[in-house]
C-alpha cells in the first residue's frame, strides 16, 4: 500500500528534524545545559512519521530506550528524573529572578516553569512488569 501524498511530502522534513533532534540529545548528553529527553522524544516522533525502523532503533537503544518507552507507552517519567526536572526549573528561575530588571520576566518565567514542573511532577513513575 503506497502512502498519501500529503505523507510523502513530509517525510524529509520529518527525518531531518529527527536528525536534528537526535544531534541536539547527543549535545545534551555531555553539555549540563542542554536537554536530552526532549530532543529524543521529539526525535522518535519525527521518526514514526518518516522512518519507523530508525524509530525503533531509538526504542532498543540500551540507554535512551527505556525511558522513551516508558514515555510512549505510559506516559510515565522515572521519579529521579521528575526531582531533578523540577530542581534545574527551580534553578533557572532563580538565576533570571538575580539577573533581570524588572518584575515582568521573572514573574512570565515562574508561571510557565510552574506550569511545566506541574506537569513533569504529576506524570506517574514508570510501571516495571
């Protein structure tokens, strides 16, 4: 069975962001300021939309695999990583609250780094079984 067009048109945009996204983890793996999990869950996402079997190899990756299943599968987040998530959010906040003028960044940057690290925190942990 052939896919739509509309599919087929997107399918290089698609692998290149997921490309992309997968450099960026990578990055994010040895540099503390930039983030890994994202870049690879939008990756595997990029990558069932242009490329399953490169998705599945993010999937059985021995280090990214498991959390990223958990995510797909569960929506779960590892306990350890909710604690640090929420601890760096909490961090960067009080970094730009010593290094703006003003009340309105601080204040617009609290409420979407409250909104976020509610989020990360009420995800369950992963179910092992």
């Amino acid at each position: 069975m052939t896919e739509p067009n509309s599919r087929r048109r997107w399918r290089p945009f698609y692998l290149a962001l997921g490309y992309i996204c997968v450099g960026l983890a990578m990055a994010g793996a040895v540099l503390p300021v930039l983030p890994t999990t994202p870049f690879l869950l939008v990756a595997l996402w990029a990558y069932f939309r242009s490329h399953p079997e490169k998705a599945q190899k993010l999937l059985d990756h021995p280090r990214w695999g498991p959390p990223l299943r958990d995510w797909r599968e569960q929506g779960a987040i590892p306990t350890r990583a909710k604690i640090m998530a929420v601890a760096v959010m909490a961090l960067s906040w009080v970094i730009v609250f010593f290094t703006t003028q003003g009340t309105w960044v601080p204040v617009i940057v609290g409420v979407i780094l409250c909104c976020t690290a509610t989020f990360v925190a009420t995800r369950p942990a992963p179910k092992r079984g």
